[in-house]
C-alpha cells in the first residue's frame, strides 16, 4: 500500500504552496484580518483561476472532479498561509448542493461554485452551537407553495461575503435545505466577535424571508444524509487546513529554537526544548496520517469513512491547539507579542478546535459508531 501522495497530487500540493506564499503573506492576512470581511476579491479571483473553487465539483458543472484527498492537499497549504478566504465555507456549501437538489439546481449553483463567480457558506448552528443537525430548531413554515423562515443562524462563517447562504430548517418533523440569497429581503447579517480575525462569524436573521418550495435542495431524511456527508468533506478540508497550521508552528519553533542563544548555546541543544519539539513532530505527523486517511476513506467511499472523520477531528482538535501551545512556550516571551505571527496560527488553530465540533463531540460519535445500538 503506497502511504504516500501520487505525483499528481504532490504536484497540485506544490502548486499551492508556491501560490500561496506569493500571493498570500503574513503582511496581507495581517491587513484582512483588520477589515469586516477578511476577503480579497484578487485573492479569490486567483483562487478560481487555478480551478481550487470547483476542486471537487464534478466536471460536468465546469469542475476539477478531483477526490477528497487532492481538496486535503491544497487546504494543507492554505492552513500553512493563514488563509483568509470563504473557500472552506463554500466547499462545505458546494458538498451539500452536489448530493441534493435537481440537475438543474446542480447546474446554477456548481458551475458559478467553479467559475468563482458565487461564493457560499452554509447556516447550521443556532444558540446551542449544536453541530448535530437534529438540534436545528429554525422553522420553515410552509404557505402556499412557499416556505416562510423567521428566526436566527449563529456562528455562520463567511455569511458577509457569500453569495447564497444554505439554510438548514425544520419544516415540520423533518428537515429542509433552503437556499437563501444574502441580498433578499429580510435577511440581515451581524458579524460575531470571534478569536480568529482571519476567519469571520456571523449571526444571520431571517425576518419572514419567503422562499418558494420548488427552491428547496432537499427534505427528510435525505437532507440529513446530504448535510452529514458534505460536513464530513467539509471537516476533512478543516483538519487539513489545521496539519499546514501545525507544520507552519513546528518549523517556525525548531527554526527558533537553532537561532536564539541563552548562556551562549542555542536553546536547541537542551533536551527539555528537544522534548517539546518531538512532541510538536509527533503531534502534525499523526494528524497527517489520521487526516489523510479519512479523506482516502471518504474518496473510496469507504464503510470506515465516517468513523475516520471523527477520529481525524477528535485527533487535531486536540494536537491543533498542544502544537500552538509548545510554539508559544519555545518561543518565550516573543511568543505572545502582537508582532509575532505565530498568535495568528494559535488563534486560528482554537478557532479549528471547536468548529465541526470538538473533540469531545466527536469522540462521542465514535462511540456511537464502535458500540452496537440495539436498533442495529
């Protein structure tokens, strides 16, 4: 079994690195980070220009139709930048629409995806921040042959950039993907004060925001299904995302740690910094692995997939932030200035920690999966 990636995939992997650090320094995630949005419609221009925006859009809708382990690729280096971009938020959105909704619904939605001129975010979360879609209490009242939303989503990401919000409602006793646009008529987006500037929250209301039925992506049970399989995909990129974050603190650290002298010697050479330093490698290579895994296992459709997925988050929830801890240690003093970039990459990596869930959550889910239900 080859553990590592194919040739292709390590090529579109260099690709990103190189772009990114030409296009994305730490000076211009500095200067977004400082503005509403975090977005740079340069950046995001050049982004769809190298086809990342329809990475795994089927080509039919004008996408790469690449798998989940290329999207792991490409977001490990972004996570390595500090990216400030909508990209994970309309991955996440484009993952939903490609498992529900018609051909045509596919086709106006995928194909703006890819081209890079419709950006999306999706609306789960609500005043419990529960990210199982059961806790969704938002209704969607059906009139006519309309739905009428009235209520509020928390914590959406990206909501003031996107284009179109997906809205994850109850209609009934089931659930309801409604697509909203971000300009219509009662709706209003409120930014949320986060930890990570480079990646803004939002609190969207819908104030009686009409939507008609035949707009709806999906109900039911298949709702469900779509909304756990796309946040799978979407959580893959996240945990990617925090392995480049990771490497990023670990060679800044042991770079650090081979350069500042106490007594004369490099702190380096001491053992107690050599200790934390191979806790950092032992920390981002297991990540790797369990991450790059579950993108292999979600690209095979792989029985294990699901359980791989949490066990990936649950795994970098927890070494995100042990990783940034060990950087800010090492690095001392100057580990908490302003100046430094590494509090970016801390604060984006507890950022990571919670969003899709924490490891707590997750690992509640894999016992859910390990134990055998009665029902089963």
């Amino acid at each position: 079994m080859d553990f590592d990636l194919s040739k292709p995939q390590q090529l579109l992997q260099q690709s990103a690195r190189d772009f990114f650090s030409r296009e994305c320094p730490a000076e211009k995630v500095r200067t977004l980070m400082e503005t509403d949005t975090a977005f740079d419609a340069k950046l995001w221009e050049g982004i769809a220009d190298q086809g990342w925006t329809g990475l795994i859009v089927p080509e039919e809708f004008g996408g790469l139709g690449l798998g989940t382990v290329e999207l792991a690729a490409v977001a490990e280096e972004m996570g390595r930048a500090c990216l400030p971009s909508p990209f994970i938020s309309t991955i996440w959105a484009s993952a939903l629409i490609a498992r529900t909704g018609s051909e045509g619904q596919k086709a106006q939605y995928l194909e703006a995806i890819s081209a890079g001129t419709l950006k999306a975010t999706v609306a789960l979360l609500e005043a419990s921040a529960d990210w199982n879609p059961d806790g969704v209490q938002l209704k969607a009242e059906r009139e006519g042959g309309s739905f009428r939303l009235k209520g509020r989503k928390e914590f959406v990401s990206d909501a003031a950039v996107a284009d179109v919000i997906l809205c994850i409602a109850r209609t009934g006793d089931d659930l309801v993907i409604l697509p909203v646009s971000r300009t219509a008529e009662g709706v209003t987006v409120t930014l949320t004060p986060s930890i990570d500037a480079t990646r803004k929250l939002y609190a969207v209301d819908f104030d009686n925001v009409i939507i008609p039925e035949g707009d709806a992506l999906e109900t039911g049970y298949r709702a469900l299904d779509a909304i756990q399989q796309a946040t799978g995909v979407a959580t893959i990129a996240l945990c990617a995302e925090m392995i480049g974050g990771m490497q990023w603190t670990l060679d800044t650290t042991v770079e650090y740690a081979k350069t500042r002298l106490q007594f004369d010697k490099p702190i380096g050479i001491y053992q107690a910094v050599q200790h934390r330093c191979a806790e950092m490698v032992l920390f981002t290579e297991s990540a790797r692995s369990s991450v790059y895994y579950a993108a292999w296992a979600l690209s095979e459709n792989d029985p294990s997939a699901k359980l791989a997925v949490s066990m990936a988050k649950a795994y970098c929830s927890d070494s995100a932030r042990e990783t940034g801890n060990r950087g800010i240690q090492m690095h001392g003093g100057i580990g908490f200035t302003w100046e430094h970039n590494l509090h970016l990459y801390y604060k984006r990596a507890k950022s990571s920690e919670v969003m899709f869930g924490d490891a707590t959550y997750h690992r509640e889910l894999i016992a859910k999966e390990v134990v055998d239900e009665p029902e089963k």
